[in-house]
C-alpha cells in the first residue's frame, strides 16, 4: 500500500462543502460547478498531468485513493470527475510508454480544461471496439462525426470530448477513429438527464451532426474489434480502475454511516447501544470483511499500471473483475447499511437513501456483469467451441 496522504489534495474542509452541496444538486437535479470550480481551483484536474507540464504528477493508484475520498463526500461529483480523470490518465498511460499523442490533453488540463468522455452508445455492446456513430474523413486528414452518444457526463461545462466512430468510406476502411472535438454548433447536448441516482453527474444525451475533429485531434484509426494498441488498453485499465474507486469510496462512506448509526442508536429493550446486537455486530462485521478487500486490489493494479506490469491477456479479465467486484461488494454494503441504520434510512432526507440510488449505477458501467463473467470464462477456458 502507498503512503500517499490524499487529505494533502482533498481536505476535509473542501470535502464537508462538498458533501453539503450533493444533498441540493441530487434533489434539484443539477451539476455541482461549484465543486467543480473548487477541484480546479487546487488543481485536481490536472492530477495525473506530469509537473513539468503543470500538473501534480501523481500516479494512477494515487489518483485511484482520491477518487475513493472524493466518492465518500459525493458520488456524482466523483464520477462526473473520473471521465476527466480517465482521458488524463490515457494519456499519462502512453505517456509512460514513451508515446506522447495526447499532450495537447494534459497541457489543457494542467490549464483547468475539462475533457469529457464520448464513447457510449444506446444498444452498442462493442463498446470501444465498434460504433455506429459514423466517421468521415474530411480529405486533410481530419474527420467529421455524426451519432449520437448516451451516459455524457460533465454535459454542462466541458471544453472537449473525446469520441469514437467508424469509418466504412476510406480505401483502407473500415476503421475505428478516435480523435477529440471541441465544442461547436454541430454538437447538442439534450436535456433529458433525469435519473433515480447518480444526478449531478449530467451525463446527458450528446447529438453530433457533423462535428469536426482537425488531423491534429485525431489520435487513432485502428482495426474494429479487440486489438493491443495502447491507447485501447489505456483507456479500458484507467476507466476500470477509477470507476471500481469510485464504488469503493461509495461503500466505505455506507460502512462508516453504518458505526454512526449502530454507536448512536440505543435499543429499549436492552438500554444500550446497537453496537452491542450481536446480529448488529456481524452484519457491519461482513460490510467491513467485504470492503476491506477492494482497495488493496485497487492499490495492486493500478500500481501494476504504473509499472508497465505485463499481465498479458490477463489483463481484461482483471481489470473488468475489480469493477465488478467493487460493484458487488458496494452495492451489498449500502444494503447492509440500510438495515444497520434502521427505519431512519427510508427517508430521502437520510444520506444512506441517496447513496442506496447513486450505487445502482455502477450497474451500467462496462464491464457489466455479464461481460466480466464472459471475459472471466473466456481468460480461464478458452473460446466457446463451435
């Protein structure tokens, strides 16, 4: 485990503010800029963004312990954040690989530019290795893109977005493009983010109608499907491992509610204290058993990203099962701490309420369940046979 200290970066005087302000933005459905400002204002931004080019040069694994603070105060702010932080943390990943293509990312964010992540698509479970928002080139080596991309969080104030498309029209075609477009008439963000948790996040619908990336925002033209390029494995290892932190920061926020509540609540018919219920006792021994076991795992892979670590085709497998797993556990810790906290936590006004809606996003995130269990399956037994 590191010793980093991550209050160094978030104290706990900006986390109360910020804790404070998730209770408006969750009830009135809005995105928390004055978080944001404040994380910019320190510059959290640019974490990942070595210190030559501005930024803290922190590692990955870092960045990964700050999340799981950040998450505790407020789980849309973290998430809304950790978009940014993935495209950062590509390009801290190349970077280490002595490939430097994403350098305009990390002196823009080093500035307190937010680039944010355009890659879902309704119904496209290829993911990174296909699209259906279309690529055209626009004969100077730069492209045009038109699709629509769902689940764009940081919708209200980002200044790029990073996207995916396919282009069928090119000799060498086709070809997945990745490049990064800058705000423009071309690109509308619908209103329409109105969901049961997760809501300061914004992560609204985002049209391109022709939105143009110049040859010097275009990053990639790979093969579709699955395929070794860094930029690929960077951006699947940082999005992994910072939405598993994210969850984990989640479930650590639930556990410490849960002592609160077990420490505070007092039983008439015993006249102590639930943290004496023995059935009390082994509930929020299981949320701790459970959650004790993520951030080492969090630590350990991020580290081995850090590292250049070579896990070969296990990789996937492994990084998909942390999310996962982080998930899981998550999940099943603010259950468990819905029931420690009693009759109190039904209330929308409680904390536990909100994080119990926030947690079930992690649900939808890549890797869901059943592509974990696949790539799982597909690492230990091979491919299905025909």
């Amino acid at each position: 485990m590191t010793s980093f200290d991550p209050a160094r970066y978030l104290p706990d005087d900006l986390l109360a503010r910020i804790r404070e302000r998730a209770v408006v933005h969750d009830r009135e459905n809005t995105f928390p800029r004055d978080d944001l400002d404040e994380l910019r204002a320190t510059g959290y931004l640019g974490i990942l963004v070595p210190a030559e080019l501005g930024g803290a040069g922190l590692s990955l694994a870092d960045a990964s312990l700050l999340q799981q603070r950040l998450a505790g105060a407020a789980p849309a702010t973290a998430l809304a954040v950790n978009m940014h932080l993935v495209w950062t943390g590509v390009a801290k990943v190349l970077l280490d690989r002595g490939i430097d293509d994403l350098a305009f990312v990390q002196r823009g964010a080093a500035a307190g530019e937010v680039f944010a992540f355009g890659i879902s698509e309704a119904g496209n479970d290829l993911v990174l290795f296909g699209s259906d928002t279309e690529a055209r080139p626009d004969g100077e080596g730069g492209y045009t893109f038109t699709g629509t991309k769902i689940f764009t969080s940081l919708s209200p104030v980002w200044n790029h977005l990073g996207v995916h498309g396919l282009d069928e029209t090119s000799p060498d075609g086709p070809k997945m493009v990745f490049a990064f477009l800058d705000r423009s008439d071309e690109i509308v963000t619908r209103d329409d983010w109105d969901t049961l948790g997760m809501r300061g996040t914004q992560s609204r619908t985002t049209e391109l109608r022709g939105a143009h990336a110049p040859a010097d925002r275009v990053v990639r033209r790979l093969d579709p499907g699955p395929q070794p390029d860094p930029l690929v494995f960077g951006i699947f290892a940082v999005f992994e491992i910072l939405l598993a932190s994210v969850y984990t920061g989640i479930a650590r926020r639930a556990l410490d509610l849960a002592v609160e509540a077990a420490t505070s609540r007092r039983s008439k018919k015993t006249g102590t204290t639930y943290a004496n219920d023995p059935d009390i006792r082994w509930r929020i021994a299981e949320m701790a058993l459970a959650y004790d076991a993520l951030p080492p795992q969090l630590a350990e892979l991020a580290s081995d990203v850090d590292t250049l670590t070579d896990h070969g085709g296990r990789w996937f497998t492994l990084l998909s099962g942390v999310k996962y797993r982080a998930v899981a556990m998550a999940k099943a810790v603010v259950d468990d701490a819905i029931l420690v906290g009693g009759g109190s936590a039904y209330f929308s006004r409680n904390e536990l309420s909100r994080l119990y809606r926030d947690v079930l996003a992690g649900m939808f995130h890549p890797s869901d369940s059943e592509s974990a269990h696949a790539t799982a399956a597909a690492a230990w037994l091979g491919p299905v046979a025909d």
